[in-house]
C-alpha cells in the first residue's frame, strides 16, 4: 500500500523541526554567562563571571533584580 501524500511531507516537516530543536538543545548548552558593558563613545567590553568585574557586575544585577521582584 503506498503512503498517502501529505503524511510525506508531515514526516519531512517533522524532521526539520527535530532536527531545529536539537540545534537550539545544543546552542543552550554551550552558551556561557557574561556582561556586556558599553561607555560614552560605543566602546564595550565583555566581562564573564571568572573575573573581578564580572563576578560584580553579576552581583549587581543579582541585586536590582531581587529589588524588582519586592
């Protein structure tokens, strides 16, 4: 019996979107926390939580984020 023709094209769409979450699964996984920090003129800088100024900034933001939760 041959497979009726929209369940060929509800499998191949099925695939795609397996195929996207696991992209996504696997994106979240290896995405590391950081600060992005920007001064007068468009200059930045990144910070991530290992250093000194990341692991305030973190804290800083830990904090007015527990503030707007009251």
């Amino acid at each position: 019996m041959a497979a009726k023709p929209h369940r060929f094209m509800l499998d191949r769409m099925s695939g795609y979107a397996d195929e996207a979450s696991a992209y996504l699964r696997r994106r979240r996984m290896t995405r590391k926390p950081f600060a992005r920090v920007y001064a007068h003129g468009g200059r930045g800088g990144t910070h991530t939580p290992d250093s000194d100024a990341g692991r305030d900034l973190f804290l800083a933001a830990a904090s007015l984020i527990d503030v707007a939760r009251q």
